[in-house]
C-alpha cells in the first residue's frame, strides 16, 4: 500500500488516517505535538509545521501529501510540491490563506460574496463604512479562525478602536458588509485529480460565540435552495480546480439570495455527520480525492443532528465517568459520539445540549478544541 503525509496530526488528520488506514493506506504525521491525536493512528514526525528538515522527511516517507489545516507555511508547502506530490498543490492553499484572494477567486466563479473592500489605513476604513454601511465586519485577512481577528463595527464612534486593535499585529485587513442572513449553510464539495466532483449535501449551521455548535442536515431550506448551495460549491472547487475537499460556508438571506462566507480546503467541522449519515465519510472522501480514486457516493441516508462540543465543555461533566459505559448507552439512545482527540485527552462525556428527536439521529463530535483551525 501506498504512505499519505499529513501535514497536522489533529483531530481531523486523526479522523482522515482512520478513514485512510480502512482503504489499505499508511499514514505518516507532522505535527509539533508529541502526543497528537493522530499518534495511534499514524507514523509521526514530531516537528513544527515550518521545520523544512522535518517536510524533507515527510516528503520521502510518503508517496502522497495532504493537510488538514489552512494555515500552512508557504515556503513548506513549495518544498513539498517540489519534492513529492501534493495534488491539492499550493495554489489552493495560496488562495484560501488569504480572505481577498479568496474573494476574488469565489467572484471568478461567478458566485457572489457580500460587498467587501481592502483596508489599508484607517482613512480607508471610514471611507469603506460609509460606502458598505453599518454594521460591518472588519477581518484580519489572514490567520482568523473563531471569529479570532474579526471586529463587527455598529457605529462609527468604533472605527478608530477597530482600525488600531486589528491592525497592530501588521495584519492586512478585510471589510465586509454585514448580511443579515437567515441561515448560515456549508456544502463540502469534493474533487479528485481526474476532475470528478461530488458534493455533500448542504448542512445548516448555527455558530454560538463565532464556533460552530449545531449542524442540521439537511438543511431546513427548499430544494432549490440545497441544489443552488451545491452546484455553488461544485463551481468553485471547478473554477479553482481544487482537489480535496473544498468547504464552502454561505449566508442564505430572507429573500432567498446566497452569498459565500469563506472557503476551506480540507474536512469541515460541519462535515463530521456525514460519518453516520452519507454513504461515503468526508474523511474518505478526501483521501479518495487526493490519492485520486473514485469518489464514494455522498448521498445522505438519514436526517441528522450534530452537536459539536468543545473540550473545556466536555471537562465539566466528564470526571464521572472513566469504564466507557456511557458510549454505549449514547449508542443505544441512537446518539452516535466521537471522540477526536486522543484518548489520553478525552476524559468524559457529556449529555447536555442534546435535543432528542424521533426523527433524527444525534451525531454528537466531541472535540477538544485544541487541534482545529490550527495557526502554523
Ligand atoms: P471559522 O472558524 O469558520 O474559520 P472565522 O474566524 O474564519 O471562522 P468567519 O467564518 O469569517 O470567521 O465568521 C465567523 C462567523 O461570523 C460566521 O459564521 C458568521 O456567523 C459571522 N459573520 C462573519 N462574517 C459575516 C458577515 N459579513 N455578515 C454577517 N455575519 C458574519
Ligand atoms: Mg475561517
Ligand atoms: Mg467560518
């Protein structure tokens, strides 16, 4: 069988090596962190993300390289394109680092983004205010995750404060008009190397504190609306001519109209219930694009409810608990959990936030927070 590299050991590597270990694949990390998610699961190079020594090794280990986080070094990503094959390449990477360039790319598929300007100066921002309105969101145009680098300014008097507190780590910075949206939906498109596309059926997102907390699916919109996120989400990963899974996170409005958020190229936190509920995983899927397999079908087989759980959440309740017993209770009231950290980091569970419904399933992701959207 063939080796894949994983640039980051996290919790969605973790979840893609299991995915990849079932197709006949061997894994091998690089992560900084000694004892990752990914250490049961894969070979690991323990190492930063931007130890050039460490990409090297990772380069000769593997036949095939993939990352699950954005965030990755430049400079690393062209020395691994150049010393191995990296079939998502590090345009897509280059793109999707950088929330103008990404903009730009979605415009040049023809979908639409909310009214956005580059922002420079502070003068620039008080123009774009009164261009764009308020409220209006000021984002750090690299690096955010969370809502991390992110400023909704509701008057002018927050201008000056906005300016200053976003720009002072010399970041460059993004203004975009607030949209009012009535949902917040996410597609994760696929594509493989031999240009075949599927797309995930649209989820319906709702985000506590900037994080997401509830993914619905399908998404409670007309049929038209789940075919028009779709076959938005196939344009992009076409025109872009990604490879990999390509997430698509959209604002739909009252009237009807979609407007793409931000792109990410890699498995997607509002993804994880396609392991109970589609025939395919995206973890599978994404190695399947990026070792250019057939992609599986990614039809969805039951409604589902995921409630994403953060670690320090989990800690509250999860002392009590130590015999796994509660995994199977879980399982019997048809509430599917997973864990993504590593073991040695999951210590409970939990019961709270679960809205039990007849008709759908429960897939509860508990996650310890410390390994998505990680900043190289
Ligand atoms: P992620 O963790 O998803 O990468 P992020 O830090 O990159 O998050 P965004 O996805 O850009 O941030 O924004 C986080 C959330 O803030 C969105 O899901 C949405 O709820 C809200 N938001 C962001 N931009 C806008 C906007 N222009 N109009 C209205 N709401 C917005
Ligand atoms: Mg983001
Ligand atoms: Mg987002």
């Amino acid at each position: 069988g063939s080796t894949v590299g994983l640039l980051g050991g996290g919790q969605l590597g973790r979840m893609m090596a299991l995915a990849g270990t079932n197709l006949g694949y061997r894994f091998v990390t690089l992560d900084p962190t000694p004892d990752s998610p990914c250490g049961q699961v894969a070979d690991q190079i323990v190492a930063a993300y931007s130890d050039k020594e460490a990409a090297r090794e990772l380069a000769q280990r593997a036949d095939v390289i993939t990352y699950e986080f954005e965030n990755v070094d430049s400079e690393v990503a062209a020395l691994l394109e150049e010393l191995s094959s990296v079939p998502q390449g590090s345009g897509l990477l280059y793109t999707t680092q950088h929330r103008l360039r990404e903009k730009r790319a979605i415009e040049a598929a023809g979908v639409q983004v909310a009214p956005y300007a580059e922002i420079r100066s502070e003068d620039e921002l008080r123009e774009a205010v009164g261009r764009l309105g308020l409220p209006s969101v000021l984002k750090t145009a690299t690096g955010g995750y969370d809502g991390k680098g992110q400023w909704v300014i509701r008057s002018e008097s927050e201008i000056a404060e906005a300016y200053e507190t976003l720009s002072r780590s010399g970041a460059e910075l993004v203004l975009e008009q607030f949209i009012s949206f009535e949902k917040e939906l996410s597609v994760i498109a696929a594509r493989s190397s031999r240009g075949e596309i599927k797309t995930f059926p649209a989820a319906e997102n709702i985000h506590v504190d900037n994080i997401l907390h509830i993914s619905i699916v399908p998404a409670r919109v007309s049929k038209e609306i789940q075919a028009q996120a779709e076959e938005l989400a196939s344009r992009i990963a076409e025109s872009l001519g990604a490879v990999g899974l390509l997430a698509v996170e959209m604002f739909l409005t009252g009237d009807g109209r979609l407007y793409v958020n931000e792109l990410a190229p890699r498995p997607h936190n509002s993804g994880h219930y396609t392991m109970e509920a589609c025939t395919t995983s995206q973890f599978e899927q994404h190695v399947r694009a990026v070792c250019n397999l057939p992609l599986g079908e990614a039809n969805l087989l039951t409604p589902v409810v995921m409630v994403n759980v953060l670690g320090e959440h989990l800690e509250v309740v999860i002392e009590r608990t130590a015999d796994g017993a509660w995994l199977e209770s879980a399982a019997e009231a048809g509430e599917r959990v997973h864990t993504n950290a590593a073991d040695s980091n999951f210590k409970g569970k939990r019961t709270e936030h679960t809205d039990k419904d007849k008709n759908t399933n429960t897939n509860t992701n508990t996650n310890t927070n410390t390994n998505t959207n990680i900043a190289a």
